[in-house]
C-alpha cells in the first residue's frame, strides 16, 4: 500500500482555495484503501500519475473515513473511488473530470462540481476514477482527507454541507433518470441558482423563502413537475442548512457558483433552450412577497372602507 500521505506542510487555515493555490505545487493523488496492489497502479495510471515527478499520494483508509464523515469506523468499509486534485490559474473554472464514467454509477462530474463550491474550492482541476463500478461517494471525502493534510481546515459543517448536497442531488438523479421532464443538467444549474439566492438572504432566509425560492427555481427550469415532494423538501432542507453556513459569507462564493453555471449551460446548451437562464431566485422571492403584501394592503383597505361607511358622520 501507498503510505497515508504526509503531514500538513503550512499553517492550518480554513481558506481552502488559498491552501490549493499554495501548497499543491505538484497533483495530490488520494487512493481508496480498498484497492489491491495492481488496482492501486491502474488507478494511477488512470489519473495521469507521472512517476517521474509526482510523489503526493495518499491513502483514504477506513478510519480516516470514518473519521472524515462521522461514521464508525468499520473495518468493511469498501473505498475503491479515487481522485486527483491539482491547482489551476486564477482565472481557470473549476473542474472535474470523471475518467471511468462507467464506474461512477451515481455521481455525475456536475455534481462533485456543486459540491467542491461548497466546500470552497473556487478553481481547481479534480480527477475521479474507479477500476470497478462504485457509487462515487466515497470520492469526496478523498478530497476533504488531502485538503486537511495540506494545511486547509475544512470545518464539520462545510463537510456535511457537501456530503448533504452530494446524496441529495445523487439520490433524485438516480430516482429520476429517464423521465419524462427530468434532466440532470438542468437540476445541477437550478442548484447554483438556489444557493446564489440563499447567499443573498443569508441567515434571514426562513422556511417558507427556502421552500419559494427551490420550488420557483425548479418551475423555472421545468423541473417542478417532474419531482417529488419529498425530493423538494430535501433541496429545501439543504437550502436552510446552508443559509446557516459560513461558506456563503466569501466574498467568491457566488462568482464561482456563476461560473459553475454558464460551463455546464455552455456544455448543454440544447437542454436549455427557451429556458431563462439569468432566472434569479431571490428576486422572484421579493416579487413574489410585493405582490402578497398588494394583495393584503387591498384586503384592509376593502375592512376598512366598509368600517367607515359604518362611522357616524
């Protein structure tokens, strides 16, 4: 097996994106701990390891993973997803690139990029390969372990964000996939959408503007119909959940999800036609609320006209 890795090289801080930009001067490679010896070479040949001048590689073992996603520490714990990380120039988009599509069964490269947003990382290039067919899980916390091993301190929070929005958004794909109305591509581009919006409202947002804000972005993209109310109310609790967040207070934060967005329109731009794509959402929500408030104002005028051709003249 590949040693764990090495011990931070500077000083813990929790601006991710500054740790990747500072410390990844070579790719970081993170293997899971259940891969044998000849799946660990093909999956570094899959990942475009160079031995000639890579030597940053880790191994996500059990307990690490445990530990990373809060979990007990079970020894049959099966971690064959595997990922790149390496830094890109300031003005680079973030990136992911799934090199064994057929063995990510549930996660889609769009999905490890909204989840990477909520983590912090605002450009940067990651890799995820697989020599078998696995979920692909697992693979975000390949990340969080070479983050935290590189000085960056991801807090608890911004983990279970992430996580939260990876199953989320993994589970109402696989639920939905080939329906009628339904495209992923549309659900990871309403995504960035509601949380610009939950970024503006901050930690003001109540349940009822969460839940206006997820159902009006998702009727925008035509996606409403096509879901659950049960996958609505996750969206919707992911949305409160990150309103309460640190993460939406960086000042990059909504750049980068901008960023997120006009790549994946840019790449399926047949999905959105006759689509408004500059939807915002939290204007819609301040619309939405003039609109209830006029609709109130003309009630208590109506009371009050009727009381005062009632008053003594």
């Amino acid at each position: 097996m590949f040693a764990a890795g090495a011990t931070s090289v500077s000083a813990a801080t929790s601006d991710v994106q500054k740790v990747i930009d500072e410390t990844y001067v070579q790719p970081d490679y993170v293997l899971g701990y259940s891969l044998s010896s000849d799946q660990q070479s093909q999956t570094l040949s899959l990942l475009g390891y160079d031995s000639s001048k890579d030597t940053s590689v880790k191994t996500l073992t059990t307990s690490a993973y445990a530990k990373i996603m809060n979990v007990a520490d079970d020894s049959s714990l099966q971690l064959y997803s595997s990922v790149k990380i390496q830094k890109l120039g300031s003005k680079e988009t973030l990136t992911v690139d799934i090199v064994t599509p057929e063995n990510i069964t549930k996660v889609t490269e769009d999905m490890y990029r909204n989840a990477a947003v909520t983590l912090g990382i605002e450009h940067a290039k990651i890799t995820v390969a697989s020599p078998i067919a696995v979920t692909g899980e697992s693979a975000l916390a390949g990340i969080y372990y070479s983050l935290e091993k590189n000085g960056a301190m991801v807090s608890d929070e911004s983990k279970e964000l992430a996580q939260e929005e990876l199953s989320t958004l993994s589970t109402i794909n696989e639920a939905n996939d080939g329906k009628d109305g339904y495209d992923a591509n549309k659900l990871n581009v309403a995504l960035t959408d509601i949380k610009s919006a939950v970024a503006d409202k901050g930690d003001s947002l109540t349940k009822s503007d969460a839940r206006k804000i997820v159902e009006e972005t998702l009727d925008n993209y035509g996606l409403k119909s096509s879901m659950t109310d049960s996958q609505i109310t996750l969206i919707v609790n992911f949305a409160i959940n990150l309103s309460k967040s640190s993460i939406i207070d960086s000042s990059s934060f909504k750049s980068t999800l901008n960023d997120l967005k006009d790549s994946i329109v840019s790449k399926a731009s047949s999905s959105f036609k006759g689509i408004n794509v500059n939807f915002n959402a939290d204007k819609a929500l301040t619309a939405s609320k003039g609109f209830f408030a006029k609709i109130w104002q003309a009630i208590v005028d109506f009371f009050n006209g009727i009381a005062s051709s009632f008053s003594t003249k």
